[in-house]
C-alpha cells in the first residue's frame, strides 16, 4: 500500500523582532534544497515587510551582477537540475489551508515548507498557524526582554496550546543565537537553569555572534552566507557552527 508523502511545517518563530528567524529561514531552506536534495518551499507571512521575497529579488540581481555567483548557479542548476525553491506572500489567515493546497498540488513532493510568521501573537490567524506547524525553531539571546518574552510564550504554547492536543507541534525547540564570547559564561549558565526549570528544550549548538547573518552577497564577492538562491559556504558554516546546528536541526525533524 502507498503511504502519502509527509511534507513537515517548519518555522523559527519569536516574539521578538531581529534575533534572526528570516535569515534562519532562508539558510536552513538553502541547505536543504540545494546541498541535500529536498524540496523545499517558504511561505513568506511577515507582512508588511515580506522580508524573504526581497531577499529573493536582491539575490536574484546579485547573481546576474556578480560573475562567480553566476557560474556557481549554473554549476548548481546542471548538477541538481532543480530550480530555486518557491517563495510566496501570505497573511497568517488561511494559511494552512494555502499551504496544504500548495503540497497536494505541486508536481514534486515537497518535503519542508518553511514559514516566516510575524512575531506578534496579536496577529490575526496567527496563534492557529504557529498551532499547525509541526517544528517550531525559537533563537534566543542573552537579553533580558528577549527572553521574558520567549520563555513566557514558548511556555505558553507548551504548557496550553500543545497539552490541549489541537496541535500538530510535535517539537518546541529554544536554541542560543548571537553568541558572544566575551560574555559571561554564567549569564547562560543562569539562563540555562531557568529554561531547564521550566521544562522547556534547548539545543545543545550555539549560534556564535557573527557579521555574516547581517550582510548579504555582495556584487563583488565571491562567498556566500545569507542568501535565497545559493547554500552557504562550508566554511563559514562551521566559522560560527552553523554547521554544528543544522546536524542537530536535521536529527530534530527526522528528515
């Protein structure tokens, strides 16, 4: 018997504004599309900005401007044969209704959509969105509002939403982003506890604070990080262990 091809809804969410989840979006996605072989899609949700589809529109200009990206996207189409994942605009309502019709109708399985969500639960539809995602991703960072926000909400949609059972989430992940490490080691020591105390996951990889997840391909560059079109460099991967975070992002999700 033929079992139904499970596409997984994945998003990094947070209550506050830039700790990263667009530029998370977009390099998880990239690694997965187009170094590992998975059909990905993003559904763009972050109105009004709509962030990821500027990103695409910006990378797709770069690389006609920048004769190394160029030859390195062709290299890629020829050698994958597939084509840049999709990125579409929606609101948070009826978006998984959107997002369900998107993966019965694709001509390919798609194996991960991506969501980028606005990172106010005040949001219409938002609260049944986050609800239907099956992976939630949170980066956190040494900061104090950012984490009374975090921890208040992430326990929230642990402690109510997931123990209720009207979910999909099957995982609630926190993981450090932005490290510093000239910070305080017992500042995330203190952290840790609390986030321990309260029952809630955290990754063991670290994110380390890095330029990289600001700054996006240039014209006249010849490496790539943050961008749509492309999968990061392998070595500035592992520069600030992005690469130690994908392998535990993988082992999470069971792709």
């Amino acid at each position: 018997m033929k079992t139904k091809h499970r596409t997984l809804f994945i998003t990094f969410s947070s209550q506050k504004g830039g700790v990263g989840k667009s530029t998370f979006t977009a390099i998880a996605a990239s690694i997965l599309h187009y170094r590992l072989g998975y059909n990905v899609a993003i559904f763009d949700c972050d109105f009004p900005q709509y962030s990821l589809e500027k990103m695409r529109t910006r990378d797709m200009a770069t690389v006609m401007e920048n004769d190394v990206f160029k030859r390195m996207a062709y290299k890629q189409f020829t050698t994958i044969n597939k084509k840049a994942y999709p990125i579409m605009k929606h609101k948070a309502e009826g978006l998984l209704e959107a997002a369900y019709a998107f993966a019965e109708s694709s001509t390919v399985p798609i194996d991960v959509i991506f969501f980028d969500l606005p990172g106010t639960v005040n949001t219409p539809g938002i609260l049944k969105a986050l609800a239907g995602m099956n992976y939630i991703f949170t980066p956190i960072t040494a900061d104090r509002l950012v984490m009374e926000s975090t921890l208040v909400f992430t326990q929230l949609m642990t402690d109510v939403i997931m123990k209720k059972g009207e979910t999909s989430i099957e995982n609630i992940s926190l993981f450090w982003n932005q490290v510093d490490g000239r910070e305080r080691s017992s500042l995330y020591d203190i952290y840790n506890g609390l986030i321990s105390d309260l029952g809630l996951n955290l990754m063991q990889s670290q994110i380390m604070s890095s330029m990289r997840f600001r700054k996006e391909s240039e014209a006249d560059a010849k490496t790539v990080f943050r961008s749509t079109i492309l999968p990061p460099d392998e070595r500035l991967m592992k520069a600030c262990r992005f690469d130690q975070f994908m392998t535990e992002f993988l082992k999470t999700i069971q792709l």
